[in-house]
C-alpha cells in the first residue's frame, strides 16, 4: 500500500515554477527570507494562510539550518533522477498494491492531470483530487486530506495483513 501527494509526474504536468527548479531557482521551494517564504505560502497554498510573524521566522530559521543541504538533494533529484524517471514509472506500473494519489487542482509545482497520469500508470490506484487546494494540501484541506489518508488506510490495512500473512507462510515453508 502506498500513498502519494502530489509527485513528480512528466513533463506534460509540470508548471513554470518546476521550470524554474530546473533552471537552478530553488527560492520557490526553499525560501531564504521571510518574504520569499509568504511568497511561497502563498503560491502553494489556496486558502490565506495568516501566520504569526514569530512562527514564520522561526519556521525559516529551522529550514535555513539545512538549506545547503536541501538545495544538493534537490539539484541532485533534478540532475540525476529526474532524466531517468521514466524508467521508475515502468517499475510503478508493475506494482500491485493499493495505492492512494492526493492532489490539489490548484497545484502550482505540477498540474493536476499529473493525478490522472499516475492513475492510469498505477493499476491499483485510488485517486483523490481536493477542489480550492494547492500543493499544501494539509494546509488547505487538512481535515479532508487526513480523512483520505486514514480512509485509505482502513479501507486496505486487511490487505497488507494478508499479503504479510503470506510472506511468512512462503518462508515458513
């Protein structure tokens, strides 16, 4: 059972602020100030997020800590695994598992035909698509987002129990 929000799909669902990521722009994602972190809020998100100025700043100061080092991993994502995501996907479309796709249609890092992209790449797939919500899903739909989750999860807990069950049997054997 697997769960994805909002992942990287191709290049037909990317949106101008991945462009930009691939360009070597990172502030949309990985703010340095507090306004390029309100921006990114605000991009990211549909509903108005009216933070106290103390949590920002402190939020930022959190991530600022590993900011060099999100930068490398990111760079290192868009560099080497990127290209070859293809590839990934070929793995995906053999699996055969339950799996849950959250997304917002308001997305601003991909679109939201990237929800339909691993729907019909995942066999299994369970797709959710919130209305009036962004890339922070747990921000502009909290409460419906968990319930997905935890739906998802009630829903198929039996099924990883079973295929469980069986592995254990196969190696009882």
């Amino acid at each position: 059972m697997i769960c994805l929000l909002a992942p990287v799909a191709n290049e037909e669902c990317e949106t101008d602020l991945i462009r930009e990521l691939r360009k070597g722009v990172y502030s949309a994602l990985l703010p340095e100030t507090p306004e390029q972190l309100r921006q990114m809020i605000s991009t990211l998100t549909v509903k108005r997020i009216n933070m106290p100025k103390p949590f920002l700043n402190g939020f930022l100061n959190l991530r600022l800590r590993l900011l060099n080092e999100h930068k490398k991993v990111l760079a290192s994502l868009l560099e080497h695994d990127y290209p070859h995501i293809e590839t990934n996907y070929l793995k995906l479309r053999q699996l055969d598992r339950p799996a849950l796709i959250l997304w917002g249609r308001q997305d601003q890092v991909y679109a939201f035909s990237g929800a339909e992209f691993f729907c019909n790449l995942l066999p299994k797939a369970e797709c959710v698509l919130f209305d009036d919500c962004g890339h922070f899903m747990a921000l502009d739909k909290p409460e419906e987002t968990a319930n997905s989750i935890l739906s998802f999860f009630d829903k198929h807990a039996n099924y990883q129990v079973k295929f469980m069950s069986l592995t254990n049997i196969r190696l009882m054997d």
